[in-house]
C-alpha cells in the first residue's frame, strides 16, 4: 500500500494501479472515456486529467493523464484544479466539435457515458458553428444498429473488438481528419461478442438494434438481478421490461463469473419471452379434443384430480428449469418417480460431471479462474459454440505469459499498448484437442484433431506423461506422442493449469481423461483447476436433485405406458426421437405439460399450465461451475403465469398431501431443497430472503425516474393501481424503496448520481474491476473441504477404432442455432443455419461429393437428406452433425454408423 494525497488528504490505495483507477475506487469522480476496467489505459482522449504537485511546496504544478500515472508513495494530485477543470471542458468541447447533439433520438440518451463526462466537465456551450463531418452508417446485422456520426474517437469499440474479444472485421479507417470505425463494407459483424459493444462504446455510436424495435429509456425500464439461460455459465444479466414485455438485456457485472461481457446469444436471446408462442393461459382439452382456455381454479382442480385418480405418475423435470421447479415437481411425484428430463446417455454424462465436480480432485473453475489460468488444456469442447463467455476467458488466459514477461521489465499491466507489445511475442499455452476447428484456433499453441475417443486417448497420454501411476496408453501414434509430451511439458510448467472439457461431444471418456488429468496434476502437486462445459442453465442443478432418465420415466422397461405424466419446461421431442416420444404419449392416458412455449409436446397435452419464464419468475439455478445463484422477476406476474412450482402447490394441497402446505414462498421452499440435499445445503444462502429490507425498505425495481406510472394504464383505469406484491424476494414493482448499495445479488441496476451509463458500475465495485461492494453474488456448492477424490476416475483408456464402411457421426453445436430458446429471438434465427452435414474433403473427394450436393443418409434410426458442407478442417471418417437445429430430430450421438451416401434425385442443392 501506498499514500498519496488527493486534494490534500492522505489516502492509502493499492499499489500498481493507475491514479484514475484508486480515484474512482476511492469514490472519486473523474472524467474519462478511452479507459475502460478491461481494456486498461492508452492515454489517447486526454479527459482524465489532473494536476500532480512534486511536493507541498508546489504550487503550480502539471496537467498529468490520471489513466497513465501510476500511484506511487507520496503522490500529490489536484482533482479539481481550475487550470485541470478548463482543460477538461476545452478537450471535451473538441471531442464533441463533430457530435451532432442529437440526444432526444439517439437510444444511448439518458445512459450515455459522454453526456454524463459533459455534465461534468461543466461543457454547458456549443460554439462551433460550421458544417461537421457527416458519415454513412452501415448495416452490422440483427444485433447492432450503427450511427457513425456520434463518434468522438476513443477507439474503446477497436480496442475491446480486436484485442480483448479476438475480433478482426471491424477496424478504423482513417484519411485526413476523418476516422471511421466500422467493417470494411456493411455486413453482420462476425465476432459473437459484437453486443458488448453496446456497453463498451461510451455513446451513441454501437447500440442495441432488438432494443430499438420496442424502445424505452433506461429510467422507465422495470428491472431486476437475473441470470442467463442459453448456457451452462449462468452469466448475470439484468433484463430490461416496460409495458409487460421484455425489452433488453444487460451485463451485470460478477467479477467471478461474466466480468463486464455477455456473448451475443446471451445478450440477445431474449425475445422468445415476447414470442407469440407464449402459453399465457391454462388451456384443457374439450370433447372436441381442442385445447381451449380455462380459468386457472379449474385447471388445477384438474391437475388435483387427475393426480388423486393416478396409480402410477411420473413427473418429467427440466435442465432449463430452476431448482425449486424440479423440486417441487418431484415432491410432488415422489423422488422415485421423478425424472431429470434429460436422455439417458447424456444423464451419465451430466452425472459423471457432477461426481467429477463434487468428488474429484481438482477444484471447479470460475470464468475469473479461467481468464487467470497460465496453461490451459481443452478437451473435445468447442467453446464458442457450447459456452462462449468461457471462450472469451480462455482467449485472455494467453495474457497471463505477457504479465509473466511485463513483471520482469519496466511496462506496468495498465499501459495497455507497451502490455500489446509485448504480448505479440509472449502468449501463454492453450492447447485445443477437438473433433474440427475451432474459433480458439488462432491462440493456440498446438490442436490436436480427433474423434472423441482420439482425444480421450491423448489426454490420457498426456496424464500418463505427468505422472507414471496414471492409467497407461497403447498405441499411440508418433505425432500423438509428441503432441501429448508438448502439453504435459506446459502444463508442468504453468502455476495455474487449466483443464476444461464437457460434455457436448457426448462422449464419457473424454470427461474422464479429463478428470485423470487433474488428478495426475494434483498428484505432482500442481493446483489444477477443471472446468466442466454442460448445456443448460440448471444442468448442474437438475444432475444434483437425482432423477430418472427420460428413456426409463417414459417406461422403456413398462410398455404400458404410464397413467399420468406431467412434463415441466421440457419439450421432449428435442430429447427424443419423434417414435420414442410419439409412443409413450400415445401409451400415457393422461399428459400435463407446465410450460411457457407451446411446443410439439405442449400440443399433445390434456391439460396445459403457464409457466413464468426467467423473466416472470424468481428461483435459483446451479451453473456448470457448481455456483449457485438466484434470478427475480422483471416482470410483475400475471393472473395465470407463474412458477412451475407455484402451479405444483394448489394441487398437494387439494391431493390433500402433508408438509408442503406452508411451503408458499421460494424461501421455504428452498430451505426443504437445502434440508433435503447435502449438496444444496448452501442454497438458502444465495441471496438474501424474502423478509430481508435495507434500513426498513425494500429494494425498487424501477428507478426514481421512472416516469408515467400514473398514465401507463389509463386506457383502463384512471386510478393508480397497487403495486403487485412479491412474496419471494425483498424487491417491489414500484420506485419507492430503498435507494442506497444493496447487497451484491439483489442489486436491480447500475447507477449512481452524476454516472447513468453502465460505468456507474465502478461506484458498486469494492476495487475497480475487483468484485462487488459485499462479494460477487452466488454461492459455489460443491467445494471440497477434504480436497477430492485421491484415485484416477477411470482405469481404463479408449481404443483407437477405425471401422471400414462405417462413420463417425459427431455432435457439433452452433452458438446461434442449437438452443432451444435463444432460436425465437429473430436474430438469432436470422444468423441459425439451416440442417447439413458436415464432411471432411477427403471424404467428400473420395466420395464425388460436392459442396451443397445434397445426400441421403441410412442410419440406424435416422433416415434423412442433407446438403453437405465440406470442412477441410473435420478428420476422415466423420460426420459433423448439427445438433438442436429448428426442426431436426435428435439423434444419440457420437454413433458409428453404416451410412449410405448417394446422390438424391433433386440433385445439388
Ligand atoms: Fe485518460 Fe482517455 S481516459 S486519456
């Protein structure tokens, strides 16, 4: 620690940091606009300025860049100086001579970084009266609307763009005193982290295109602390509602988890909240054998009934439900009849991943652990597409060599362009053993490329290589070999090795060399750390609360099918094949489906329940680190949508079952979770309960701005309605409330006086880029106290298997496409492939096959056309197979399969 004096009074600040860091740690205002917490210092806007004193002798002193001067013993620094407070206005008034002043219509206005540097600054007159530069606006895609003409140069959107998030199609050109930031000509921007921008550009320039279709200022949204649902990550978002509909979705910061980025499905997936598949009433199946509406009393009498009549019920969970969902639906069911709702080939998966977390010998990986990490081995995943904001940490994992090699010379970590410099030439390991190329590719030190049970065999190579008692391999090629020594050399080497593997390639060995890895690591006394891709929000959490597989729920070994089934937030014909589906429903006498999209279950069903989405409910979810964390509702429940859960109380109680009676509200609900599950002991401490209130109050979900709460519903009622009550959590539907810090989960926005855009964040950190005032929401459940499992998981190392006339049909995953919800955002869809086949040139040469040429394929189970795409990049004998898409069957994958390949008679594509 150092002291140094601002304004006269000693402060003691951390050192290594810059001026402008420890002033806005110190709650300071500063103005600022090319730093950024993530993008550190380049000195270029010249805003930050302050005066620096050689000592108290000093009187007149020098205007020094707050962001390039490093805190050191005794600095003496002037924030307010006159000379200080001119310069800024003057540099701030040069900055905004070509800035069209077209707040009123420009949706950065009310949260925009450069009005708020305006104001303080006291730049109050415009006196250039001359023509300004003008600039054509490009189409960037469904995500970013463009408007050039606000620009003031700070370069952040390059800088985040190309150097943190790997970018290379959006650049800035230059002639004269002309800059222009954009891509070389209008198209989608390519990078999936292109909705950052939104955040990272400090006006007008990048914003939220989905937001622009149903526009409100930031002061009238109704917001509250959520959690994504398009991945295993549990990013923390804060959505945006106005008028009963979503509107947006924001970072929320949680320096464990998502730091200040979201990926582009995260931040844009929303829509299908909107989407006019919603199920918005109960619905029951008349004499006509039509779904029509119903009140909700008569739907759940029904429920209550059918339940009553029921011998044999079965109760079908969700992975992309929240814990409480499961739970309660498996409370109701009896836990013996409750399914995870997930096929059973990938239930083994989910569950060796859960016994790996909470039994293996190597700690879970935060995303922070991840960005942290100076060696980083991926096996079978193919992030981007499986879990993006990982990616993203992984791409910065190189850095950490660069702050190795900075440390030894004379460059501090904030000078971003020296820290550059260096960073060109010093780039950490990150080695990648997957079926095909991947967007990581260009970072990596060395791939490997491989069916899935190749890489489980090299990575137990590489095991092997690290410790002698770890299970041995046969076989291995020379190159496997070399390959293997590379990496265990580097993963030897590092402090802080990762591994990260998952289950998306559907493959069981891959996540055991895995888990042999880390412990081969902890045997050589490395302190490894694994992370573990999974596919949905609450994976984790439905693979901790048990279940059935969905093959052995529909009765695989009981053809009879089952009396009543009640399936939850699942539409099994994404699971299934449409035969298994079809046949258990056409088996079942009675089927209830919970849910909040009108799916092809949902239309097979008696009996059909609105469900909340995210945005409408409140529960937690344990995400693929093992971190537990809590999501409210934005939006103020309706008449008939609610949590599943909440569906499942009326009817125990009509069945006239004990104990769940007083179970009314998420708490208690979450304390019989935690009293139930050794595991899930800590979720009751996610968030504060529903009783909490800060000095009395409770937290408001609408700013002190929002405006027309008495006009909104006039329409209907000229008097202003009572706000709805939440009985699961200490945030209102109303402004009133409590307006100080709330604890760090329940924190419903960022702002803070002076500081509208989300650079308020800085006023809510405990350091900046450090975590949140009081710690980072969630929990991590699955801790080691005793430090893991001390055997190898698996004794036994796949055979490498080549088959004649067979393929290897290999799941591959979009990012855009192959998740279920994100697809009804109509960006989303816009950017979603349509179903082919992937091939490797090889083959396809081999084969006369030509790009497009649409092929038969006869596989067991699966009798199907696709176009063909060829990848030079896929290894011989596989088939990249697209998974999740709109319309396509599931299929078990990975699967060696006889397959014909012809020509169709419609010919080429
Ligand atoms: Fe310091 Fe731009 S923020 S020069």
């Amino acid at each position: 620690m150092v002291t140094i004096y601002l304004n006269g009074k000693p402060f003691e600040v951390e050192e290594g940091q810059t001026l402008l860091a420890a002033c806005l740690s110190l709650g300071f205002n500063i103005p600022y606009f090319c730093w950024h917490p993530a993008l550190h210092s380049v000195g270029s806007c010249r805003l930050c300025a302050v005066k620096q004193f050689r000592d108290e002798k000093d009187t007149r002193g020098r205007i020094v860049m707050s962001c390039v001067t490093e805190v050191c013993d005794g600095l003496r620094v002037s924030l307010d100086d006159p000379e200080v407070r001119e310069f800024r206005a003057s540099v701030l008034e040069w900055l905004m001579i070509n800035h069209p002043h077209d707040c009123p219509v420009c949706d950065e206005g009310g949260e925009c970084h450069l009005q708020d540097m305006t104001v303080m600054t006291g730049h109050v007159y415009r006196r250039y009266r001359y023509k300004k530069n003008t600039y054509y606006n490009q189409d960037l895609g469904p995500f970013i609307h463009h408007e050039m003409n606000r620009c003031i140069q700070c370069y952040r959107c390059v800088r985040y763009y190309r150097d943190y998030a790997g970018g290379r199609d959006l650049n800035v050109y230059g002639v004269h005193n002309k800059l222009y930031f954009g891509r070389f000509e209008s198209g989608v921007l390519q990078s999936p982290f292109s909705g950052n921008l939104v955040e990272v550009c400090p006006t007008g320039v990048f914003t939220d295109k989905t937001h622009r279709r149903h526009f409100t200022r930031k002061w009238d949204l109704q917001t509250a602390p959520s959690v994504c649902v398009h991945c295993g990550l549990g990013c923390n978002t804060i959505p945006g509602e106005r008028y009963g509909t979503l509107r947006r979705i924001r970072n929320r910061y949680n320096g464990q988890v998502n730091g200040y980025f979201l990926c582009d499905r995260g931040r844009f997936g929303y829509e299908f909240v909107n989407s006019d598949l919603r199920i918005r009433q109960p619905l029951i199946r008349n004499d006509a054998g039509e779904l029509e509406a119903c009140s909700l009393d008569r739907a759940l009498e029904h429920l209550a009934h059918l339940l009553n009549d029921s011998t044999d019920t079965i109760g079908i969970g969700s992975p992309r439900a929240s814990l409480e969902s499961n739970f309660a639906l498996s409370e109701l069911v009896g836990p013996e009849r409750f399914s995870a709702g997930i096929p059973r080939n990938e239930l083994e998966l989910v569950n060796l991943a859960v016994d790996i977390l909470s039994k293996g010998p190597a700690p879970s990986a935060s995303l922070l652990d991840a960005e942290k990490s100076d060696a980083v081995l991926v096996l079978g995943e193919d992030l981007i597409n499986t879990a993006p904001r990982l990616a993203l940490a992984v791409r910065q994992s190189i850095l950490q060599e660069a702050e190795r090699v900075i440390a030894k010379r004379d460059v501090p970590r904030w000078n971003d362009r020296g820290f550059r410099l260096v960073a060109e030439h010093a780039k950490g390991p990150v080695f990648l053993a997957t079926p095909w190329a991947t967007a990581l590719d260009d970072i990596a030190r060395d791939v490997f490329r491989g069916a899935p049970f190749d890489i489980a065999r090299v990575a137990a190579a590489v095991a092997r290589d690290l410790d002698d008692t770890a299970p041995e391999v046969h076989d291995l090629t020379a190159r496997e070999r070399e390959w293997a020594a590379k990496v265990a050399d580097a993963l030897k080497k590092a402090e802080r090795p990762l591994v990260v593997s998952g289950i998306s390639c559907g493959d069981p060995s891959v996540l055991q060399a895995a888990a042999n890895l880390a412990k081969a690591l902890a045997a050589i006394g490395q302190p490894c750390r694994i992370a573990l891709v999974v596919p949905e929000c609450n994976t984790i959490g439905v693979g901790l609360l048990g279940g059935l597989s969905l093959e052995h729920a529909m009765g695989d070994e009981q053809p009879q099918g089952r009396d009543l089934a009640i399936v939850m937030e699942n539409d099994l014909y994404r699971r299934l094949s449409r035969t298994n589906v079809d046949g258990f429903f056409a088996r079942s006498k009675h089927l209830v489906v919970v849910d909040h999209l009108m799916h092809e279950t949902a239309q097979q069903a008696e009996l059909v329940l609105p469900a909340a989405t995210f945005a409408e409910g409140a529960g937690t979810m344990v995400n693929s680190e093992g971190r537990g964390q809590r999501f409210f509702r934005v939006l103020s429940p309706t008449e008939h949508i609610r949590d599943s859960w909440h569906h499942f109380r009326d009817p125990i109680v009509l069945a006239g079952r004990s104990g769940v009676d007083s179970r009314d509200n998420l708490d208690t609900l979450l304390q019989a979770v935690a009293d139930r599950y050794v595991l899930l002991e800590g979720v009751t401490r996610i968030a504060p309960n529903a009783q909490f209130r800060a000095v009395h109050q409770r937290i408001p979900r609408q700013s002190h701005r929002y405006s027309g709460r008495t006009a909104m519903h006039a329409n209907m009622s000229v008097h202003e309605p009572k706000p709805p009550e939440d009985k699961d959590s200490p945030l209102s539907f109303s402004m009133e409330g409590y307006s100080g810090m709330a604890p760090s989960s329940l924190i419903p926005r960022f702002w803070a006086p002076g500081w509208n855009s989300i650079q308020s964040l800085n006023k809510f950190q405990s350091e900046i880029a450090g975590s949140l005032v009081g710690g980072d929401p969630g929990i991590r459940l699955l801790d080691k106290p005793d430090g893991g499992s001390v055997s190898y998981f698996s004794e036994a190392v796949p055979e490498s298997q080549e088959r004649e006339d067979q393929w290897l049909l290999v799941p591959l995953h979009h990012l855009f496409g192959s998740e279920e919800l994100s697809v009804l955002s109509p960006g989303i869809r816009q950017l979603t492939p349509d179903p082919y086949v992937g091939m490797s040139s090889e083959d396809a040469d081999s084969l006369g096959i030509k790009e497009g040429t649409i092929v038969s394929l006869d596989a067991q189970g699966l009798q199907v056309q696709r176009p063909v795409r060829i990848r030079p990049d896929i290894p011989r004998s596989i088939l990249a197979w697209p998974v999740g898409l709109p319309g396509e069957e599931p299929v078990e994958l990975p699967q060696w399969v006889t397959v014909t390949l012809r020509q169709s008679d419609s010919g080429e594509a």
